[in-house]
C-alpha cells in the first residue's frame, strides 16, 4: 500500500495580514503499485492547538472530520490536495502551500501540526508531522 514516509511543516508570515503554511510529503509506493500506476489523492492540512487540540477524524476520501470533542477552538485548514501517479518511481515528494489569513490564532506562540493523508482507489494511510512553535506576531 501507498504509505506517507514523512511530512514535513511550514509557518510564516508573508505580510501584515498574510500567513503561510507549506507541507513537503513523501510517498513511497511499492513494486506493484508502480506497475499498476494508479492515482493517489495526497491532501495536506493544517492543525492548530491552543490549550489541548481538539479531537479529529480522518475520513476515508483523506479529508478531516472535526469531532464534537474538547474546546472546539482549534484553526484546521486545507493546505491543498492533488492527484499523482507513480509513474515508475519508487517515491515521489510533493509541496502543497497557501497563504491565508490564520486570523486571530497568533496571540504569542501557537503550536501547529501538519498532517496529509494518500487515497488510493481501495484504502489510505496518513501520517502526522511532528508539531512546530511559530511566532506570528
């Protein structure tokens, strides 16, 4: 199966009013799905934790659920999503970024999570980045 073998996270700042959040992930495939060269749906999102992170889901498609658990005032967002084949490559690395407006989350330091998750037509994996503090204010 399709497995995620790392992610990597980004946060900055690109101005005043404008953030950013970059995830780098790498998707080793196997022999056999080389041969087969399905496509993948590899998605990525951002996580913020303030107090404790709330609870969440991942879906089958490779989206997130937010359960109605914990405080229920953690930012979550879609960085991006796109569809890859292996096209013959034992692994491959793809960058999803977006600028956005995090809004009111960077009061001092606040504690973010990337996570990204790979469909294949039959079953997924996900993998979670370790958190990184960033400063935005």
């Amino acid at each position: 199966m399709a497995s995620i073998t790392s992610v990597r996270l980004r946060v900055g700042r690109v101005s005043s009013a404008t953030e950013f959040a970059e995830l780098t992930i790498r998707i080793n495939w196997t022999a056999r799905e080389r041969q087969e060269n399905m496509s993948y749906l590899v998605a990525g999102f951002l996580v913020e934790r303030d107090d404790g992170r709330d609870f969440f889901d991942m879906l089958p498609d490779g989206g997130i659920h937010w359960s109605s658990v914990g405080n229920m005032d953690d930012f979550i967002g879609t960085v991006g999503r796109q569809w890859i084949r292996p096209n013959g490559s034992s692994s491959r690395t793809l960058t999803l970024r977006r600028n956005w407006n995090f809004g009111n989350q960077e009061i001092g330091s606040e504690e973010y999570l990337g996570v990204a998750t790979v469909v294949p037509e039959t079953r997924g994996d996900i993998r979670f980045s370790p958190e990184v503090s960033a400063n935005l204010g």
